[in-house]
C-alpha cells in the first residue's frame, strides 16, 4: 500500500473455560502495530481494546468507542488479528461489517483471511464458524 491511511486497530481476548487467556491483549496490539509498520500501511491513530469480553455480546467499550471514530471518519482501515476477534456472533459480526462499509471503511486482517475489499465470498461461514466456537 502505497497511500498512507489512518489504521484503527481493534483487539479483543476473553477468558478460556479455565479463566485462562493464551495471549495478552498487549501482544496481540504489538503483532498489528508491527503488521502496520511491515506493510507500511500508514499511521495508527486509534487502538481498541475490549480485554477479557466474550465475542458473542456487542455491548462493548472498545467496540462503542470505534463506532464513534467510525461516524467521525477517523479511521480508514480496521486492523484485526482475525475475524473472530471482532465478534463470535455471525448475524452481529456481519452486521458490524456492512456499518464499517457503509462508512467506507475497509477491514483487514493480519492473518491474510479477510480484506473487506475483495470479493470474500467466505465471511459468513467463517464468521458462523467463528460463533460455533464460543458455543
């Protein structure tokens, strides 16, 4: 990407049945912050963090904080990890993704499964696949 762009970058970790988390919140910020200045994709000007939330609820800090950035045209880009750390709720998760389009936002993620600018037939089986986990 030759057009630096504003990056928001958004990380969620819940708990395992253990109450156990196998990644911190702050690695999984510094593997997308190193992924924005690998592919020098632009400049990150906001993070969002939603640290020990279930994916399945929509009711989020971090979520509601990249909404409001989202309408105020702050951001170009959404950096995730994956899929699955925006939401483990398919109908939820698609829905979030048409509002980020809707803003003209486009939404990567840094594990090459998903850039909301190409044709990705595939996003609602993975992000059913994606709820059939949390289940």
């Amino acid at each position: 990407m030759s057009i630096k762009c504003r990056i928001g970058i958004y990380v969620r970790e819940s708990r395992d049945d253990n109450e156990e988390n196998y990644e911190t919140i702050e690695t999984q910020r510094d593997l997308l912050i190193d992924y924005v200045k690998q592919n020098s994709m632009g400049e990150v000007t906001g993070i969002y963090v939603d640290d020990n939330v279930s994916g399945t609820g929509f009711e989020r800090e971090g979520l509601k904080k990249l909404e409001q950035d989202v309408k105020s045209k702050s951001i170009d880009i959404l950096l995730l990890k994956d899929l699955s750390r925006l939401g483990r709720n398919n109908a939820k998760t698609l829905l979030f993704l048409d509002f980020l389009d809707e803003y003209g936002i486009r939404v990567l993620t840094a594990d090459g499964r998903y850039d909301s600018v190409k044709d990705n037939d595939m996003v609602g089986i993975e992000t059913w696949f994606n709820e059939r986990y949390a289940i």
